[in-house]
C-alpha cells in the first residue's frame, strides 16, 4: 500500500470545465499511482492521503474511480484547537496569524476561506485562541456533511475510537476498505508510528515547547 498525495482540489484553476478536472485528476492519479517494478506479480492497492482542503474533490474522484472506498477522520474541536495551538509554536506564520487576528487581518475569514468555505456574512471576534481551532473543525464537519447529504459515500471515524480500541477500529476500517485481514498486523503496527514524524510537525518537536493553555 502507497500512500501519496495528489494535488489540492482546492487549487485547482477556478476557469476549468469539469471535464479539465476529471481528465487532471485522472492523469495525476495514473502518474503517481503507476506500478514499480517491485510490484509485478502483486495484489497491490493505493491510500491518498489528500489535504484537508482537497476533500472537496471526493465526488471526483468517486466518479473516476468507482471501486474506490473513502474514509473521513475527525476528532473532538476542542482537542484539535490544542494541537493546532502547538503547531504555532514550529510554525511562525501560522503563530504571526494568531498574534495580529482581527487586529490587522480578518484572520477568521482567511482560515475559512482557505479551507474552501465561504467567509461571506462571516462576523467573528476572535477574542480566545480556541476559537481558530474549534472554526477551522466546524468547517469541516460542515464540508462533510455536505458531501455525505449529496450522496458521496464517505465513511467517519473518530480520531478518539481509533485510540480507545484500534483493533476493533482497524477490523471496521479493513472491511470497510475491502482489506485482507492478514494484513491486520501491519495495520496495528502502522499506528503506532507518528504520521508527522519526519516533519517539523512532529510530536517530538511539538511536545517539548513550553505548551500551558488555560480553557475559561
């Protein structure tokens, strides 16, 4: 199993016919997903693992490849909003946004037009650090139920339930994906590994700063 990253559906040019967007996200997959010689001879199968962002682009994707299962992982807002408070502290333009919010910029309607919302009649004071976070995952959900109410098929799973029981989890997720069970080890094995490891958004870097966060 690969795991890759196709372009944001959310950059794609506003000014392409839908046509132009299937026939690039086809051929991106095709580029990025083309066998290697290692594979030959192998039951072999592709994760995308897409931006936040390109999520939109599911119905696309789910059009060009029918077979295809697709899975939306979620987690409690308020645990989002700390994590995303950590990663401010490694990343500076991200802690520049939260330090000049709504002083300088609209920063609200910048986070939710960068995430493919829209900000129009969008009023909000940013007054807590909290908010960014828990706005950001409203706009999400959000996204996602929109895709699930206009018929994508699109599984949820809770970020909370994959910690709690990960084999039960894993179990749902295979059979879901149509994925061997022998390969349940591998996938067990997979989780305990940190996603983010080899990046500055690692754990290793965002839990030693100094992090103390009061929630009134």
């Amino acid at each position: 199993m690969t795991k890759i990253w196709p372009p944001c559906v959310h950059d794609w040019n506003p000014n392409w016919k839908p046509d132009e967007v299937r026939r690039v996200t086809r051929d991106t997959v095709r580029l990025l997903c083309k066998p290697v010689h290692t594979m030959k001879g192998r039951t072999h199968a592709y994760l995308l693992k897409v931006t936040n962002h390109a999520m939109d682009g599911t119905p696309v994707f789910q059009e060009l490849y029918p077979k295809s299962k697709h899975l939306f992982m979620y987690r409690d807002p308020l645990d989002v909003s700390i994590s995303l408070n950590r990663v401010k502290e490694v990343l500076p333009m991200l802690k520049l946004g939260y330090v000049i919010s709504n002083e300088y910029i609209d920063f609200s309607a910048m986070v939710t037009n960068a995430s493919g919302g829209s900000s129009k009649d969008l009023t909000i004071v940013i007054k807590h650090p909290f908010q960014c976070g828990v706005e950001l995952w409203c706009v999400y959900m959000k996204k996602y139920q929109k895709l699930v109410t206009s018929g994508t098929e699109m599984a949820a799973i809770a970020y909370e339930d994959l910690k709690e029981d990960p084999e039960y989890a894993v179990t749902q997720i295979f059979n879901y994906c149509n994925v061997p069970m022998r390969l349940m080890k591998k996938g067990l094995r997979a989780m305990e590994k940190d996603a983010q490891g080899n990046s500055e958004l690692g754990m290793n870097n965002t839990r030693i700063k100094n992090f103390k966060f009061e929630l009134t």
